[in-house]
C-alpha cells in the first residue's frame, strides 16, 4: 500500500521560506517521478515541481529561482524548500508519486499540507 505523508506547511509572511517534506512507503522510490503540486482556492490542481528517479528536476516557472525539489532515494524522503513566499503561492500542496505500469501513468497523492502566505 502507497502511503505519502507531507509535513512541513503553515504560515508565513511575504518573504519567508518554508520546507515541505513528503515520507513515502510501499513503493520503489528510486523508480518513480515525485513531485509536488498546490492547489489554491477555487483553482485547478497545478505542478509546482517534480524530481525524476534520476534526479532531474523540473520546476513551474512561477516558482522557478525561489523553490528548490530534492529527494533522499535512502530515507523516500521528498522536500520542497520554498524561499521568497508570495501570497500568490497560497494553497494546499500535495506530495505526488507517479509512475508507469505498461504504458499507464499511475498517479499517488499525500493528504495534503496548507500553506498560507501573508502579505
């Protein structure tokens, strides 16, 4: 069973920085794309960042310069260092594993974590 446990979110002011951590379980994590999408309210669900299974990243370019993925393949551990809030980046942020079975994506979600930026 796929279990993606998030951690790390609250509030903070314009300016500040934040770090989301996402635990994973039941899955190869060196084999799998992570990533972390937010959702505000009244809006679509979007990637903020993703880490493929070799390490490449992939960043939203509302984020890009002050958002920074990494992961611990030893401890499935996923992170997400936010720096330069805005409030902008407000909304629920959720842990995702994706990964491939012939030829399908396969999609696995945390409970999600709230950030609030302040102004």
């Amino acid at each position: 069973q796929v279990q993606l446990v998030e951690s790390g979110g609250g509030s903070v002011q314009a300016g500040g920085s934040l770090r989301l951590s996402c635990a994973a379980s039941g899955i190869i994590f060196s084999s799998v794309v992570m990533g972390w999408y937010r959702q505000a309210p009244g809006k679509q669900r979007e990637l903020v960042a993703n880490i493929g299974s070799i390490g490449t990243t992939d960043y939203a370019d509302s984020v890009k310069g002050r958002f920074t993925i990494s992961k611990d393949n030893a401890k499935k551990m996923v992170y997400l260092q936010m720096n330069s809030l805005k409030p902008e980046d407000t909304g629920v942020y959720y842990c995702n594993a994706a990964q491939w079975r012939a030829g399908s994506r396969q999609d696995y979600w945390g409970q999600g974590t709230q950030v609030t930026v302040s102004s």
